[in-house]
C-alpha cells in the first residue's frame, strides 16, 4: 500500500498526528514498537481529558480511537 504519512511513535503526539491526518482521509502508517519509555509512570498529569490516566491507558484508548478509521494502519 501507498502512504501518505508515516508517523514513527505511538505515544501521545503520534497518536494525535495519525488521528488528524487519518480523520483528513490521508493513508497513514502508524509505526510503535511499544517500548515507551514511560511504562513505570503509574500516572500522567496535565493531559487535559486523561488527567491520572496510566500512560499505558491513554495509549490504550487512543489506538482505540484510530481503529475507526480505515485510512490508519
């Protein structure tokens, strides 16, 4: 497949980047080898919405997210 994008990183900013380019109907290949370097963080702050969210929940809900887009991949 042909990609628009490809966004290396599935954290936060990554995430957030493949969900605008995707929602804009771009291909984008999101790339994440999952071995974030903040797996011991038991909680995040200043995420506006995911306030005391474990890293690994937000991470969680946001490829939730991207799964309803069929130009994510």
């Amino acid at each position: 497949m042909l990609y628009d994008c490809i966004v290396v990183g599935g954290g936060p900013a990554g995430a957030n980047a493949a969900l605008v380019l995707g929602r804009a109907k771009l291909n984008v290949l999101l790339i994440d080898d999952d071995q974030a370097r903040n797996k011991v963080t038991h909680e995040s702050h200043g995420f506006i919405t995911n306030d005391r969210l474990s890293p690994t929940e937000i991470k969680k809900r946001a490829f939730n997210d991207l799964l309803k887009y069929p130009t994510i991949h």
